[in-house]
C-alpha cells in the first residue's frame, strides 16, 4: 500500500475518533488534551496528503 493511501485510511480513523470525542469539553481536562491531540494529528496527516498530492502533480 502506497503512502497516500495510508494517509487516508489514518485520516478516517482520527476522523471516527475525533467524531466520539466532547468537542466542548474543557481544554484544562483529559478529554479535551485528547480532542487536542486528535486535531493535531489530523492536521499534520492533511498536510502530508497535500504534500504529496503536490508533488504528484508536479510529475
């Protein structure tokens, strides 16, 4: 499996985990570290899938 669709399939787990998580709650409590975290993550991953949809059509 290619890098791109690694990505995806990462982007839609955090997307599911991110979809169960309190968006409201508290950023001084440990869900709201998570929903952090989570943005975080998915964020970064966007990124890399950009990065690379780039450099595809760079080609």
């Amino acid at each position: 499996m290619n890098r791109l669709q690694t990505l995806q399939k990462q982007k839609q787990f955090w997307m599911s985990v991110k979809r169960t998580l309190d968006k409201d709650a508290p950023m001084h409590t440990e869900e709201g570290f998570q929903y952090a975290r989570v943005l975080t993550k998915l964020v970064l991953i966007e990124l890399e899938i950009e990065q690379i949809e780039k450099e595809k059509a760079a080609r």
